[in-house]
C-alpha cells in the first residue's frame, strides 16, 4: 500500500494562499509549506471560487502528522530492541543450561572418582 495522502487544515491552506497574495512567489511558499505549486494554485483558485465554503473537508496539521509519524519510527524501533534483548536472554538461557549441565557431570565424575 502506498503512502497516506497528506491533509492540510483550512488554517494552512488559507495562510499558504494569503501568503501568495502578499506578493510572495508560488515557488517560494510551495517550498515553505512543503507542497507541489500546482496544489497552490488549485487552492488559490478555490478561495477565489467558493470563498468561506472553500475547503470544508476534514485536514490534519502537518505537525499532528510529524509527531505520528516520530511515534510509528519510536514504535518501531522498540519493537526491534525488544526482539533483540529476546535473543539475548534466549542465549543467556541456553548458556546457564549448559552450564548447570556441565557442572552436573563434572561433579559426579570427580565424586566417582575418590
């Protein structure tokens, strides 16, 4: 499956669009808000269409966005540390086996042995 697609608050499109109005390039607030120029002009043209009742579907903050996205990488990693210290205590417990093992039939031999 292929990545979410991103959603912006009504917020961030109309200060990305008021920005353009204030004389800043396409270019430059495309690269500020981390969106393709084209999505600037759609949402420009869409304010000036439909006005108050432009984007009125649901959006998500970028930061909102961010942090999931910090907590899924931390998730993750966690779940990689946990299988590894899994690992690390199976060997451990092999070892003492073993060991418990081994100090099992040195004892009987030595005790045979006298």
């Amino acid at each position: 499956m292929g990545p979410n697609r991103r959603k912006f608050t009504r917020e961030f499109k109309e200060a990305a669009v008021r920005r353009l109005e204030l004389g800043a390039s396409v270019a430059e607030v495309a690269r500020a808000c981390e969106v393709n120029a084209n999505v600037l002009h759609r949402w420009r043209r869409e304010l000036r269409e439909f006005g108050s009742k432009a984007f009125t579907g649901p959006g998500r903050n970028r930061a909102e966005e961010n942090r999931i996205a910090a907590l899924e990488r931390k998730v993750g990693q966690q779940a990689v540390e946990i299988d590894f210290l899994r690992g690390c205590l199976q060997h451990v417990e092999e070892q003492r086996r073993l060991q418990a093992l081994t100090t099992r039939g040195s004892s009987t031999r030595t005790s045979k042995s006298k």
